[in-house]
C-alpha cells in the first residue's frame, strides 16, 4: 500500500485499518506493507517539478507559488500477491 506524505494518513492508522478489516477472512494471516511516496509538485510558470517543503510552497527554481500537486496526496494499493 502506498501512501502520499500529503494525504493525513498515518502507516499505524492503516496497519490498524487493515488489520481489522482482515480479522475472520482468508487475509487475516496477510502481511502488509506501507510506504510513503513523497509530496510532489509542477510549477505551471516554469514546468519544473519539485518536492513540496511545507510550509513554502514555492518553485525553486521560478518563485512562483505552487501550482498542481502532482503525487502524495493518495492512498492506494499498489500491488497484491497471493494465491
């Protein structure tokens, strides 16, 4: 599972989540994994994409105020293995 550094989402409130959401299925005996992709962020000025540093929102390389956040902001299953 991923989830973005933007998306209020902590890794021990998913492991919880998860975790009862399994209990009784053919998943309780799963492992799972969480990692954060971080924050990124396209300049619509320059067309340069950065990693956001709150609280400063800000292309480094132009100034201007940031624009569209491109990743970080969701939380979703990547991928899953089993039988």
């Amino acid at each position: 599972m991923i989830a973005g550094e933007l998306s209020s989402a902590s890794n021990r409130a998913l492991m919880f989540a998860l975790g009862n959401l399994v209990k009784g299925t053919v998943l309780s005996e799963a492992n799972f994994e969480v990692s954060v992709r971080e924050a990124r962020e396209k300049c619509r000025a320059c067309s340069r994409e950065f990693r956001l540093a709150p609280p400063f929102f800000c292309c480094p390389a132009c100034g201007k105020p940031a624009s569209s956040i491109e990743e970080g902001r969701k939380v979703y299953i990547d991928y899953y293995e089993g039988e």
